[in-house]
C-alpha cells in the first residue's frame, strides 16, 4: 500500500508535463533526484581524484629519480603515500556514487512505469482502438529501459567524459601551454578519426539486427503454423525456409565479426599513432628543457584519457538519440488528453436498472457529417428486464452495449441511468454494479478460483460454491485434477470453449451486478457447450437488467423485449412472439439468419 501511494504521487508529478520536448520531459522525470544527482557528482569528482592526480605523482616521481644528485628519498615517499591514500578512498566513494546513481535511476525507472500505467488505466477505449497494443508494450518496455540508459549515460559516460576533459586541459594549461595547444588541436582529430571508422559497423549491426528480427517472426510465424504444416505434409518446406533464414542471420553475422575486427584494428593503430605523436611532442619539449622529463608521462596519460573520453561520448550517440526519442514517445503518452474523467461527478450508490434513450444519436468519431449509427433512438429499458437487440450487421448493436458500459459517449441525445445522465455519472463505481460477458472471454494464466474472483479479495468458499453451481461449472471441475484451484494455462488455453464463457459466466455472477451486459456470448460454441452455458445465463438473467446481442434462438426467445435496429433507429419492439406475429422485418429476418 506504501509503494501504491508513493506511485500515486509520483504519478501526480510526471502527469503535469504537458510538453513532447524530450530535454522538458527528462528534467521532469529527474525532479526531486536533482538533489541526490548533485551529490552523486560531487561524490564522482572526489572518487575520480587518483585518475587525476596519478600522473602527477608519477610524473614527480620520475622526475625526481632524473635527478640523483639532488635525490631526495622523502618527496618519493610522500608522493607513494598521496597514491595509496587516493586509492583507498576510492573503493567507499565508488561504493557512494553507484547507490546515488542507481538508487535515483532505478527510482526514476520505476516511476515513469508506474506512470504510464496509471495513465493507461484513464485513457478512454477509443485511444485503444486507434492505438496498436504493440506500441504500448514498447513505451512501457522499452522506451523505459532506453530513458534508464539514457540516464545512465549522462552520469557514467558524459560527466566523466566532460570532467576529464576539462581537467586535462586545464592540468595540460598549468604545466605548459605548448601542450595545451596540442591537446586542442590533435586530441580532437584523434577521437574523431577513430569514430568514423563506426559507420560501417551501425550499418553491419543494423543488418544483423533486421536479420534477427525477421528470423524471430518466422519461427512465431513457424510455430503458428504447425499445425496446418502438419496437416498438409509440409515439414520439409517449413525446414526449407527456415534454413534460408538461418543462413541469412551466420552470413550478416559473419560480415558483422569481419567489420568489428577491422574497426578494433584501425581504431587501435589511429589512437597509438597520435599518442605516438604525443610522446614525440613532449619528449622534444624535455629534451629542449621546456617540460622536465616526468611531464612526458603525465602528459602521455592525459593525452590518452582525453582522447579515449572524447571517443567514447561520440561513440555512445546513437544510444543518446535512442533516448531522446524514447522520451518523446513517453512523453506522446503522458501529455495525451483522450482521457476518462471521473473527478466531481455523481456516484450510484444503489442502481436499480433503469435507463432511458431520449433522442439519442451517435457517430463514430472519423464519421462523416451525417453517417450516424444512431440517429433519434427512444427507448426505455425498466429495471429487471432483459432486452435483445436484434439487426443487421454493422447496425451497431455491439456500439449500444458498450455506450452502456461508459467507453463511448452519445454524440447528441441522452441516456438516463436511474434518471442521472450517464455524462454525469461517475462510471468507475457505476462499472461495479454492472457484468460483460463479451463473445470473446478474457482469461489469465493462473487458476479457476482466481479467473473467477478476479479482484475480489477473499471470498468465501459457500460464495464460490453458489456460483459455480449458477453457471454450470461443477458439471466440469470434478475432472479438473485440482478442483478449483486448477491452472487453466496461458489465455485459460487448457479450457475448452465452453468452460471459459462459463468461468467468465461466474466472474461476473460472484459480483451479483444489477446490470449485466451479453455480447455474443454464445456465437462461438457448439451445441453441447450452448445449452450449458445457455443454463449459466439464464440464472443470472433473474431480477437483473439485461442486455442481450445475440443470434441463437434460446437467448433471444427468452428476452422480455427484443429491440430491432435499423438505419440508427428502433423499428419494432416486443416479445419474440408478438414481432413474430407482426410478420414485419424481425420475422424477415429471423427467417433469414435462423435467430
């Protein structure tokens, strides 16, 4: 509950951006880490102080050794001392930063998933249905883990990068400016030219990259196909493809090792030729007296972690442009207005059931002008009926459910829950006394018992009994090796088509809703498993409001009113045997479609 509330906060924070710049949203994302960063780059600049000072003792050293008739043996051993203390230190002040830094990361991490998560639970249905699933798993995934690299390499790449950099030159500035000219001039080209030679290797890494990735959707695309494959006798093509993959993948993989060797190599003989250039630099200016001989090596060093620093901080540009777009995809998510408000409006605290479509119209948002799906619909459902909505496809009874539960909004029009708009009304509490069970059930990996109490916390066992007789569970469970506490695998793939619509059936009784919603529940299953399920629904149907879309005979017969849609409007209401007595389009169409 603690993590929950701090998420809820963090969540509060992070959803005011209100920005895409990527650099806005990541200074967002570190606020109140600001601290703790500053720290942590104070606590760097005291650890990383042996890098610094080492050629400099070494350098004192040598040129103190240089000199034997003036050897003094205490300046060696103070220099030894100033070594061994720096490195010491080292191992706490490292131990520091790398908490600073991670504990700031890893926080930081934690809150953007938290975030997103929170913003995802808010987000109305029709972000979803324009939105690829894949795409939120990536933002989610991902483009976190990209922001967290991103992070990580400003404080483990770039600071260090840009301190030793500045360091350098200004020990280099100290000591002789000769040197310092040099280092502006050659240290530069140096790195510059060892990171061109990268080029060919992000084009090799690319390849390979595109490779694996198609090799991975052909083995999905494979194991997908199994079945037919083995049905037709068609294993040797399967084989056939496959192995032109795979030879693909060793082919740019090859071509990616040969590219890596080449750059190891070049890369190694360009940064040893300048710093061959630098030794030669500096060992003219000692043997011309300008620099003492120790300086050599101090120089030496510098000139080579500058170079190497330099290197480094250009070589991590693609990862550094990978996290700045991961923090504008993040941001697309954050600063999205498409939300469900339920702030200040009207809870329910008892629905009875009743609702009232009063001139109502409705379009789908991309629509033209006048393409309504529901053009001046009056209809009045009292509580504790069951209502069937009966037409043609694409007529929109599917779009009538779901305005019932809240994802869409009428365009025009009203819909009166219990006499309170439903634009008023706070849906979260309202979707609590209401049940879907939708054509296609929804289950989790996990057990019959959890899938069935999905959200409930503790439910009694007579409860659970109660409701696993209601919707014909029992029938199946005593072959079940565990009972009720069987897993029902991935998507409840160990369940046959009947037994999940009647574990779904059970989730939504075990609520006891007012309302309950059908959507095709019973299209996909064969007769057997029909009549099974057929009994689930019509216990539950008693003393409840019910929506109904379906074709099969049973569900529809038994409705206390059968609504026929057409052209947007309600064209025949009644039971099914006074509409089939009217002989006018449900009887057409009951004959057609075989209701």
């Amino acid at each position: 509950m603690r993590n929950t509330q701090r998420f809820d906060d963090i969540f509060d924070n992070y959803i005011k951006i209100g920005s895409k710049n990527p650099i806005k949203t990541f200074m967002m994302l570190i606020k109140g880490r600001k601290k703790k960063l500053g720290v942590a780059t104070g606590v760097f600049l005291l650890k990383h102080t042996p890098v610094w000072i080492m050629p400099i003792l070494l350098a004192n050293i040598i040129t103190t050794l240089s000199k034997p008739g003036t050897l003094n043996l205490n300046d060696i051993y103070v220099n030894v001392a100033i070594m061994i203390s720096a490195l010491i230190t080292n191992i706490p002040l490292h131990l520091l930063f790398v908490r600073l830094v991670s504990t700031s990361m890893r926080s930081m991490e934690a809150g953007v998933r938290a975030t997103l998560i929170r913003k995802f639970q808010i987000l109305s249905i029709q972000f979803y249905k324009e939105f690829r699933s894949g795409k939120i798993q990536t933002k989610l995934l991902r483009d976190v883990e990209q922001i967290q690299n991103f992070a990580n390499n400003i404080m483990s790449i770039i600071l260090p990068g840009v301190a030793e950099v500045i360091v350098g030159l200004a020990i280099a500035l100290s000591k002789n400016w000769t040197m310092a000219v040099f280092y502006l001039l050659v240290a530069p080209l140096a790195s510059v030219s060892a990171f061109m030679f990268r080029k060919e290797i992000r084009l090799r890494n690319a390849d390979f990259r595109r490779e694996i990735e198609n090799m991975s959707a052909r083995i999905a695309e494979m194991v997908e196909m199994i079945p037919l494959t083995r049905a037709h006798g068609l294993e040797e093509e399967e084989i056939s493809k496959m192995d032109y993959q795979v030879a693909r993948v060793e082919h740019r993989g090859y071509k990616l090792d040969m590219a890596n060797a080449l750059f190891g190599s070049l890369s190694f003989v360009v940064v040893y030729f300048f710093q061959i250039v630098c030794l030669l630099f500096s060992g003219y200016l000692a043997y011309t007296k300008v620099i003492n001989v120790g300086d050599i090596v101090l120089f030496q060093t510098f000139f080579s972690m500058i170079v190497q620093r330099i290197s480094s901080v250009l070589s991590i540009y693609p990862q550094f442009a990978s996290g700045m777009e991961s923090l504008t995809s993040v941001s697309e998510i954050l600063v999205a207005e498409d939300v469900e408000m339920n702030t200040g409006r009207r809870k329910l605290k008892r629905l009875k059931g009743k609702f009232e479509f009063i001139d109502f119209t409705y379009k789908y948002p991309d629509a033209e002008e006048d393409e309504y799906v529901f053009d001046g619909l009056n209809l009045v459902v009292e509580a504790g009926e069951s209502v069937a909505f009966v037409g043609e496809s694409g007529a929109g009874k599917s779009t009538l459910l779901n305005i019932i539960i809240g994802y869409d909004k009428p365009t025009s029009g009203k819909l009166l829950i219990d006499g309170v708009d439903i634009t008023s009304v706070e849906l979260r509490e309202y979707r609590q006394n209401i049940a879907v069970v939708p054509q296609n059930n929804m289950l989790f990996s996990g057990t019959i018992r959890e899938n069935i109490t999905y959200g409930l916390g503790d439910v009694s066992d007579e409860e659970l009994d109660k409701v696993l007789e209601m919707a014909n569970i029992k029938e199946f469970l005593g072959k079940m090796p565990e009972g009720v506490d069987t897993s029902i695998g991935e998507h409840g793939g160990r369940m046959s088509g009947g037994q999940k619509q009647r574990i779904a059936i059970a989730r939504a009784l075990i609520r006891d809703p007012q309302v309950i919603i059908f959507d095709e529940a019973t299209s996909a299953l064969d007769n057997i498993s029909e009549a099974m399920v057929q009994q689930a629904i019509d216990s539950m149907m008693k003393d409840r409001t019910t929506f109904i879309v379906a074709h099969r005979l049973t569900t529809v017969r038994k409705a206390d009113k059968i609504v026929v849609v057409r052209d947007g409007k309600c064209v025949e209401i009644g039971t099914y045997d006074e509409l089939m007595a009217l002989r006018g389009f449900f009887y057409e169409f009951n004959n057609q479609h075989e209701v």
